[in-house]
C-alpha cells in the first residue's frame, strides 16, 4: 500500500492546521508525520502524545535517546521473524 506524503497543502482539511504547525515549528513536513496525515486522527494522536512526552523530566536529549532506542527495539522486533524463518530453511 503506498500512501501520499502530504504537505499542508495537499492534506486532508482535518490535518492541515497540525501539518501547517509542525512545518513552521521544522521548516518542513517529515515523511513520516506527512504519511499519518492520510488519517487525520492518527496525526493529532501522535502529536497529542509528542507533546505529552515532550511535558516529562527528560532532557531534550534524553528524550531522543529513548526514541532512538524504542525504534532500534521495534525494528528489531520486526525482523525476528525473517531470521526465524531463515534459519529453519537452513
């Protein structure tokens, strides 16, 4: 399934006062945020619970570190069952 990237421009009403934020707060509109603009409630969702995670004790950096962290985790979670896979055929 490939879905549209949007911009403020192109997204659906709903999303593009959250999209129309973020560019100016970036300079522009991540891939990532520009794809959950195709389900409007899923944007206000992610930044809703962005914005809450940016209200905690953590240092800005620390804040990255944990992102960083969970995505290596979950990229890691994805893949295990390739490598199983792999490894039974061997």
């Amino acid at each position: 399934m490939n879905l549209p990237i949007h911009t403020a421009e192109s997204a659906p009403e709903e999303a593009r006062k959250l999209l129309s934020g973020i560019s100016s707060a970036l300079g522009f509109v991540p891939n990532m945020i520009g794809g959950m603009a195709n389900a409007p409630a899923l944007l206000e969702g992610y930044t809703t619970l962005s914005g809450i995670f940016d209200k905690t004790s953590f240092s800005a950096t620390e804040r990255q570190v944990i992102l960083l962290t969970t995505s290596r985790f979950v990229e890691q979670l994805h893949q295990s069952p390739a490598r199983f896979a792999r490894r039974r055929r061997l």
